[in-house]
C-alpha cells in the first residue's frame, strides 16, 4: 500500500443510538496509512463513537465504513481510562490482550518486554496499577495496545484526565513511539493545542450531530519538538484550528 493511500473510509456514516440521540450524520472521513489523524472536536460531538466504529465497537445506522484491504489490520485501542485490572501486576496487563488469543506467557515474554520497553516501563513488571502514578497507568494501558504490534492505533482522549506536565510528556513520547512504529494513529481531542503539535492532519468536528466541516493539513515539521511548539506556524495553525472550531458549534466555547 503506497503511504498516504486511506485505509478506512466513512462514506455518509450517520449513528443514532437506541434512545434517539443522533451522534453522527452525514460523517465522510478516511484516515490514511502512517498518518497522525486528529479528530478534534466539543465533547460529544460523535469523535469518541466515530472511533469506536473504526475498532468495531459500534456499528452504522446508515452510510458505511469500509477498510481498504481484503481484512480489517490489526488493531490497538487506548481508551480514555487506563482500564486495568486491579489484581494484575504491569505484567499480566500487559498480557492480557495476547493471553486472550491463547498466547502462553513464555511465548509473551519477548512481545511484553518489547511493549514496556517502548513506554519506559521497564523494571515495572511487578508493580500493580495502585502503586503507579496517573501517568505510569496510561503508560501500562499504551503498552497494552502496543503489544500486539498493530498497523492502527486509536486513542480515545488518553490524557484528558492527567495534569498538563504529564500530558505534554505523553504527547512528546506518543510522537517518538508514532516515529518507531510507523502505525497510523487515530487521535480523539478536544484539545486545539495538543491536536496541531501531534498532528499530520486534523478533522475538525461540528457539534452533535457530528460530522467533519473542515480538514486541516499540519505539514510541518515532520518531527516536533519545543521548538515547533513555540513557532509561528504552530500559533498560525492554532488559530486555523480554533476558528474552525468555533465556527462548527456555533460560536460556543467547546468544553
């Protein structure tokens, strides 16, 4: 597959959940093999439910989602919550995903220590998820989308919750594993500022019912440091990105 060529596609996707509530329509949108996808948008505007379509989770009410190859990738979901399981070391979450499909642990060794390697985990293995800090938890939940090596990465609002030196640290970190792993990542956000710094393009949201009014190129630097945080081109496609924004809910602050 040439870089750049989509591999899955929103053609029209429309959701309205069983209590009437209409959370997509009209949604086109394709995200592209290496890309950084940013779904940016107010809360509960359709990005969380648009991904959950991408992962299989969630299904069209009308329109249609349509992967590129004969078979859906391998796929890794980073939700919003670390979601780990209280009684499992670093470890045995980590596992989790491969011991699912029957993967022994002397066959996961190699695989979980690659995963806690690549997060900065090692020498955690033993630790459990109430000894380690807000960061250290998304850490262990990113190793565990990481482990089994997927083409396509989608994270949910992953940092929502964590104090802004830990999130500019992940956001940095995401950007150096994106760099090594070369999967295409799809990034939901309603974060202006940490879209444009991760991002090689950004789909601007309306408000619910959602669906993207405006695409949003961020070409430059291909690698991103503080440097690029305090550019000219980083404040000019900010402010692109806030316009959009605003102009999609009407005006209204985005929450």
């Amino acid at each position: 597959m040439a870089p750049g060529a989509p591999i899955v596609r929103f053609e029209r996707v429309g959701k309205t959940f069983a209590n009437g509530v209409k959370a997509l329509d009209g949604l086109d949108l394709d995200a592209r093999a290496g890309e950084f996808l940013s779904l940016l948008g107010p809360s509960g505007c359709g990005k969380s439910t648009a991904l959950r379509m991408i992962a299989g989770l969630s299904q069209p009410s009308s329109g249609a989602l349509t992967w590129s190859g004969a078979a859906r990738p391998e796929l890794g979901f980073v939700f919003q919550e670390p979601t780990l399981t209280p009684w499992s070391n670093v470890w045995r979450n980590v596992w989790l995903p491969l011991r699912l499909r029957g993967v022994s642990r002397a066959a996961a060794e190699k695989p979980v220590a690659e995963a806690l390697a690549l997060v900065g985990l090692t020498g955690f293995e033993k630790a459990y998820p109430r000894e380690l800090s807000g960061g250290m938890k998304m850490r262990v939940s990113i190793a565990r989308a990481l482990v089994a090596k997927p083409a396509v990465l989608l994270m949910d609002e992953p940092f929502a919750a964590l104090d802004e030196i830990t999130r500019l640290k992940l956001n940095n970190d995401i950007l150096r594993l994106k760099a090594e792993l070369g999967a295409t990542i799809v990034f939901v956000t309603h974060s202006v500022y940490e879209s444009v710094f991760m991002s090689s393009r950004i789909a601007v949201f309306s408000a619910r019912p959602g669906r993207v009014v405006e695409t949003i190129e961020v070409a430059e630097p291909a690698a991103r440091d503080e440097e690029f945080r305090l550019s000219q081109a980083y404040a000019e496609t900010c402010r692109r990105a806030s316009a959009a924004l605003l102009g999609a809910i009407g005006g209204e602050e985005s929450s």
